[in-house]
C-alpha cells in the first residue's frame, strides 16, 4: 500500500532547473539538505553541526513548495516519499498509526530518503483540537516518536520536508522539530519572469515574446498560475485550429448534405 507514495530518485522528474526564481530558497535547501543527505559522516562530530532532520516550507498555495521538495530528493539521489492526510483517509483510513510507523520504516530502509509531509497543517495541527479522533491522535504521537528516533540517529540519511500555507495551525511540538522554516513567497515581476522563462523553456515562441510585459501584468500570480496561464495560451492557437475546422464542417454539409443544413440551420441558428 505505500509502493504507490514512493518515487525513487530517477523518476522523480523535477530538478532545480525546472524551478524558476526562489535562488534563495534553492540555495538554503542545497546547503541544509544535500550534503548532509549525501554525505553524513560530516555531520556527527559536535552538537552544532547534527544535520538538520525537520525544514518546512511555508507560503501561498502554488507558490513551488512541492516542486522544491522534489528537486531536493531528485538532486540529493534520495527517494521521495509523499505522505499526507489524503493517503490516510483513502488508503488507510482508521490505521493513520500503522501508516506512519510504515513509513519511517521504509525511508530508513531505503534511505536516503526524503518524507514530504504537505498540508502538514492537516496531518499536524494543533493537537488540543476538542472534537480530535482518538485514531487521529495516535498517529500524531507515533509521528512525532518516530521523527524524534531520526534524531537521535546522527548519520540516518532520512529528512523530513514539510509544507504548509497555513503555518499558524502548526502545532507548537511539530514547531520545534521544523528548526529551518522557509518562506516561498509569491513572485514579484522580475522573479515573474524568471518563473515564465523556466515554464516556456521548451515551447515554440514567436520571438517577440515579452517576458517583462506578461511578468508586468500578472500581480498577485503565483507559479500555478502562471502555469496555467501559459496553458491556456497554448491552447489558444488549437481552439483557433477548431474553429476554423468548424466553419469548413458547415462549409462541407451546406453542400453535400443538404436534409442535415436544414436540421443543423433549424437547431443552431
Ligand atoms: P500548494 O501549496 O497548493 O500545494 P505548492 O506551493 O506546493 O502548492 P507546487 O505544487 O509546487 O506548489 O506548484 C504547482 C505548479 O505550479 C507546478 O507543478 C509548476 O507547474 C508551477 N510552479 C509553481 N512555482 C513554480 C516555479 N517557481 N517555477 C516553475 N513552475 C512553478
């Protein structure tokens, strides 16, 4: 049942150089993450320098969060393991324990690893919440054993990445074991165009693209949503392609079937 929340590696499919803009955040990560993921034995000498086991990446929705966590396990050579609240519920809805015992199982069994924890608000939220499940509070307590086992194992190659946009429902105990906490923000114009040179990197572009002027006009978007406006640019030209394909469809029955122009003419016009 976790197979299907695993990526090894290869198949993870996002690099750094997908992502475009967030320099600082990318920096911090390769700092914090990579080397102490690739080469541990750096790391076990003094108390100062443990590798870190727990960073959150918090900001708006679409913003790069899970993008960024991916290129860290894919950069690092570890495998990706993608846990969240809607694993739980669909696939093992009443075992949120077992679950998570599972998991740091698996990520130590095949570390390096990275669990990525998103929506950790969800899986992690302030525990003194009234109407809690008692399922759902015995798992908390078996995530926050098991991660604090990773802890105390300086040289277990096994990090947890976090992602919130709502990083004021953390509980305060799931704080604490996040010391690196990142902010992705939403882009400001020149990171805009950064972002949609990254997204349109492999298109067929007039040359008269401008990046600045599109980057000028889209305030408050984040990279989901440039995304998807390039997407729905891309399908301008199809849409186009349609139409034009329509008008010769009608062209074709006003000729050769002229029963249906009647029919068509009577129901569309
Ligand atoms: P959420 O908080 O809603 O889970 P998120 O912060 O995890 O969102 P992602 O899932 O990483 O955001 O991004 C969604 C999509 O937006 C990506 O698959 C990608 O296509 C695009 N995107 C977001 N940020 C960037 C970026 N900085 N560079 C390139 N593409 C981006």
């Amino acid at each position: 049942r976790l197979l299907g929340d695993v990526i090894p590696p290869n198949d993870i499919g996002v690099t750094f150089d997908d992502i475009g803009a967030l320099e600082n955040v990318k920096d911090t990560l390769k700092e914090l993450v990579m080397l102490p993921l690739q080469r541990p034995e750096l790391f076990c000498k003094g108390q100062l320098t443990k590798p870190c086991k727990g960073i959150l990446l918090f900001g708006p929705p679409g913003t790069g969060k899970t993008m960024l966590a991916k290129a860290v396990a894919t950069e690092a050579g570890a495998n990706f393991i993608n846990i969240s609240m809607s694993s739980i519920t669909s696939k093992w809805f009443g075992e949120g324990e077992k679950y998570v015992k599972a998991v740091f199982s698996l990520a130590s069994k095949i570390a390096p690893s990275v669990i990525f924890v998103d929506e950790v608000d969800s899986m992690l939220g302030r525990r003194e919440n009234p109407g809690e499940h008692e399922a759902m509070r015995k798992m908390k307590n078996e995530f926050m054993v098991n991660w604090d086992g990773l802890r105390t194992k300086d040289a277990e190659r096994v990090l947890v990445l976090a992602a919130t946009n709502r990083p004021f429902d953390l509980d305060e105990a799931v704080i604490r074991r996040l010391p690196r906490r990142l902010m992705v923000n939403l882009p400001d114009v020149p990171n805009r165009a950064k972002i949609l040179k990254v997204i349109l990197a492999k298109e067929d572009l007039s040359p008269d693209v401008d990046f600045d002027a599109v980057a000028s006009m889209t305030d408050g978007y984040s990279g989901s949503d440039l995304k998807n406006l390039c997407v729905a640019a891309a399908h301008r030209p199809i849409k186009e392609i349609l139409e034009k394909e329509k008008k010769v469809c009608v062209f074709f029955f006003l000729h050769h079937q002229r029963p249906f122009r009647l029919n068509w003419m009577h129901l569309h016009l």
